[in-house]
C-alpha cells in the first residue's frame, strides 16, 4: 500500500471524525469489496457474507472516534472484519465454513487464476481448476489463525508487519502461521504436480 494512499485514507478517516458522512462512504466504497472477500474466506453463504460485512463496517464506524491511526485504515478495518466473522460464526455454533460444491465456480474467481489462465490448453486448464480446487478445500480446512495469515498474505497482499497489527500478535508468530499454511496447502498439492516431499513449491 503507498504511503500516498495510507495519507489519502487517514484524511478521510479524520474528515469522518469530524461527521463529515460522506468521507466514510468513500472509504466503504474504497474497502467494501476487499472486506467482502476477505470475509468469504470464512462463511461460505454469500448473503451471510455481506450481513457480516455491513456489520463490521457499522462497527467501525461506531469505533471510528477511537481510531488513532497507528495502523493504516483498512488493517484496522480488517481486524474488525474479522472479530466480527469470528463472533459470528461463534453465535451461529460453527467454527469452520463447511465444504460446498462451488470450487469448480471458484477457481474461476481465486486470485492467481489470472496468470493460470494464460496455459490455455484443455489440460492445464484443468490443471489449473484442480490446483484452485485443492487450494480452496485446504484453506478452509485449515485452523482459523492459519488461514488468516495465509488470506491475508496470498489473497490481500498485506505485509508480515500489517498482518501482525491485524492478527494483534508478534511478526514472528505471522511467519510461522504462514509457513505452517504453505506447508499444508503445498503437502495437498504434491500429488497433483508430482512433486516430491522435499519441494515445497
């Protein structure tokens, strides 16, 4: 993230804390759909999605007084996002987002398959819908605080130190859970790649 984009932000939180509304719409419009995506990584039902995601924006704005800017906006924002997730899928008895048959729908929406799509023969083209698949089902098999890390590394591009601010815990407890989910997710891709165990990637 620039440091111009980081100023942009903090002006617009500060024209907020002064009630100017409108700043604070042009920060959810900024940030709604990364939130959202961010979220999807832990309830899988898309309306329960976007109820959490209104929810932690509403939460952030009621905390909004109380936002110092010692991280950037949407770390912070992020934190709340998932608190609430977290809160929610506590009240709803669940812990983990349950498997559901859309990963075939999404891989066509994961992150990396923009540059997976420029192998454009049938057979890396399910290659590569296999990989997202296996990708996918390992992420949300993962513990929660692994999975985190690893979403907000591989899908948000935060650096280690914004994902220790977000996470509220020190770097090097990020890059353990960071490794730990690569590990996982590279152990379930090796028999598709035909890789041998002591190749990660």
């Amino acid at each position: 993230m620039a440091q111009g984009d980081r100023e942009i932000d903090q002006q617009l939180v500060e024209r907020a804390q002064k009630g100017d509304k409108r700043a604070f719409d042009l920060l959810v419009l900024k940030y709604q759909r990364k939130l959202t995506r961010l979220l999807s990584r832990f309830i899988r039902n898309a309306s329960e999605v976007d109820d959490v995601a209104q929810e932690a924006l509403i939460k952030a704005y009621r905390a909004l007084p109380s936002f110092r800017g010692e991280s950037a906006f949407y770390t912070w924002l992020y934190r709340i996002g998932i608190n609430t997730a977290k809160n929610y899928l506590v009240a709803m008895g669940r812990r983990a987002p349950t498997s559901t048959g859309l990963d075939a729908e999404e891989a066509e929406t994961f992150d990396d398959n923009d540059r997976l799509r420029d192998m454009n023969t049938p057979e890396a083209e399910l290659m590569s819908k296999q990989m997202a698949s296996v990708v996918n089902e390992t992420m949300r098999t993962l513990p929660e605080e692994l999975r985190t890390a690893i979403t907000l590394r591989e899908i948000e591009g935060l650096s280690y130190e914004e994902i220790a601010e977000a996470m509220n815990c020190p770097i090097g407890t990020v890059r353990s859970r960071i490794f730990r989910a690569r590990e996982t997710i590279a152990a379930q891709l090796r028999p598709l790649l035909g890789t041998s165990d002591d190749k990660r990637w």
